[in-house]
C-alpha cells in the first residue's frame, strides 16, 4: 500500500527511517518537547534514534517520559505546561497509542495556555492550532500516527472522551518496524487485534468511501493472514513485524476517514475498569457486532464483501476474533449495567450498518460474560 498519498500525514516507513531523515525536525522547530512512557521506547531503541536525529537536525528537547496506558487529561495539561516553561516549539511523540494520543494533546494544551484540562474538547475555548507533532509509533496496533484522534482519560479514569481537531494531525510520522521487536507475544496479539477491528468496523461504517475501503481491506487481510492462517508458535519474523507495522498504519488512515463501531466503547468498559488491554477488550466485542450487523441487509453484504477479499468465512471471524484473547470474564448484572453507564452515550453505536440499543448491549455482556 502506497502510504503516501494520505491525507494530511506525511508517512515515512522502513527500517532507520528516523535517523534517515534529520530534516524532518530540523522543518518541525528549534526546540521539542518528547513524548513517551517509561520505558518501551527506550528499550526498542526509538528514543536513541530520536536523539540522533534531533542532535544532527540541531534541535534541543526536553523529555515528558511519564505518559501510562489511558492517559489522563489532567497529565497531559501538566505536560503542555511544562513545553511552555520550556519554549518547546513543536511535539515529538513516540511509543504507542497512548504516548501518541498523549503527545497531540499536549500540542493542544500547550499551544492554548488558557485551557484548564478539560477545556480542550471546547473549540471556543481552545482557540489555537496544536504545535507541530511528529508521531513515532513503537507497536503495531492504534493507528493513532495516521490520524488525528487522541483519547484521553477524564473524571479521574472513570469515562475516556477523545479529543480530535484538523491540527492535531501528526505533521510527520516515522513508521520502522524495528520498533515493534521487543513486544511481548501477548502485546503483539493484541495490538494486531485493535488494528484488526479498525479494519473491520471501518469498512461497514457508513462513512466508508474508496480510500478508506482500500486501507481497510489491505490491514484486515494482512492481519487474517498472520493471525489466523499462521502458526506462531515459534515467535514473529521480521516479515510479520514490518506487515502487522504496515497494516496497522493502514487500518489507522481507514478510521481517519470512518471512525470506529460499538466494540470500541464497549471495549473501554473492560479497559477502565478491568485493565483489559485495548486490543483484547475491542476483540471480545467483534463476534457480536459482525452478528447483529448481519440483521441489516446492508450490514450483510458489506461483511460477505469483506470475507471474500480476505479470503476468510464470516462465521469464522464471529467465532474467531473474540476467542483470540484466550480468556473472559464473570461479570453479574448489577456491573454490567454500570459498565454500559459508562459508555452508553457514545457515537460510534450510531456508525454502523445496524445500531443496537440499549438492551441489545445488555444483551451482548450477558451472553459473553455470563
């Protein structure tokens, strides 16, 4: 897939595409502030490589290395301050899908020294662009280096609200499989599995156009294959890596056009309140959504379309996607009603060929999780 032509994101790809490439930064600023977590993007080697190519672009940057899974909006504000107090002119994030998100909002934040944390969701209140982000995606999953999404925690981790705006498009984003080497199995599964469900609920969304259908079918066929075709049982080649890196990168552009569909929001209730990790919690959900999507004429012939260009069965898919994980839960229901609380009021259940209610998703934590 020619990743080049999308829309707004200059996407470079290919091992060592960081330090090929100083003037990106050197284009971006004088001064960054860098964006990770604790730890993945040192071990992986990509803040090396950003600190090669920051130094040989002639750029000084301090480091926010405290971004956890979920992040929270307040610590993103805390961060944008700090690129203030730092003269920071453009954002470099680099990690996975939290780091990423992390790092637009902390354009946002920082490019807006009026907004209180939870002022970013409001144009009139937030009413400069983003500083520039440079994404540098360490896992093969979120997509976020494609799009201009963030989803940030708020209410103190009770409910993820995203924030999204023109200029929070990454400027730039560097997509080296290298990355990606040091993931554990169980990471790598569910981080293909997330970008597996963009593909698949892009593709129904009645937003889907061309350029999105494309991106769509390459990931969701790309990551079929490679879950579900291959053994794995020996460990991930690098041909496994730079494909699940590329198909990732392309299931995020899908969503850029789509949005997401309901296993997203239902998947954050498992995320917040059972640490389920994204990947995973989004799967659980697949079998159902491609099931009730089945009831609508349209929802059908889309998922027949889409099986055939995979080469898979949809009955498969429905059976499959949810097992991957390898585990469930007991939830009673008492919780499961609070959990839908949680999530009840989102969009994405109105993206889809057929919409479920409100006991249909009462319905769909009964028969998964007892």
């Amino acid at each position: 897939m020619d990743f080049t032509t999308h829309k707004p994101v200059r996407i470079l790809t290919g091992e060592n595409c960081v330090i090929s490439h100083p003037e990106v930064f050197r284009e971006a600023g004088r001064r960054a502030l860098l964006v990770t977590g604790a730890h993945g993007a040192d071990a992986c080697g990509a803040v090396a490589d950003l600190t090669a190519a920051l130094t040989e672009a002639g750029c000084t940057f301090v480091r926010f290395a405290k971004i956890p899974e979920n992040p929270p909006a307040p610590l993103c504000h805390e961060a944008g301050e700090l690129a203030r107090r730092e003269g920071c002119d453009f954002v470099v994030a680099a990690g996975g899908g939290s780091a990423l998100d992390a790092g637009k909002a902390i354009a946002g934040y920082a490019a807006n020294p009026a907004c209180g944390p939870d002022d970013i969701y409001d144009d009139a209140k937030r009413t400069n662009p983003c500083l520039p982000i440079i994404a540098v995606p360490t896992t093969a999953g979120t997509g976020s280096e494609a799009v201009r999404y963030a989803v940030l925690t708020i209410d103190g981790g009770a409910r993820k609200k995203t924030f999204k705006h023109v200029s929070a498009y990454p400027r730039v984003s560097f997509v080296d499989p290298r990355y990606t080497y040091t993931l554990p199995d169980d990471y790598t599964v569910s981080t293909a599995l997330d970008a597996l469900s963009h593909a698949v609920e892009s593709y129904l969304s009645p937003k889907s156009c061309p350029a999105s259908e494309e991106a769509a079918l390459f990931a969701a066929g790309e990551i079929w294959d490679i879950l579900f075709r291959q053994d794995k049982s020996t460990g991930w080649t690098k041909e496994d890596r730079e494909r699940l890196s590329h198909a990732a990168c392309a299931a995020g552009i899908a969503i850029d056009y789509t949005g997401t569909g309901f296993p997203h929001p239902l998947g954050y209730a498992l995320t917040l309140t059972r640490g389920t990790p994204h990947g995973f919690a989004c799967a659980l959900f697949e079998g159902a959504y491609l099931s009730y999507n089945r009831i609508s004429e349209v929802g059908r012939a889309r998922e027949d379309k889409l099986a055939e260009a995979i080469g898979a069965d949809v009955n498969d898919m429905i059976e499959r996607i949810p097992a991957k994980p390898g585990f469930t839960y007991s939830i009673g229901p008492e919780e499961r009603e609070k959990l839908i609380d949680r999530v009840a009021g989102a969009g994405n259940y109105a993206n889809s060929p057929y919409v479920i209610s409100r006991g249909e998703m009462s319905d769909i934590f009964a028969r998964l999780f007892g």
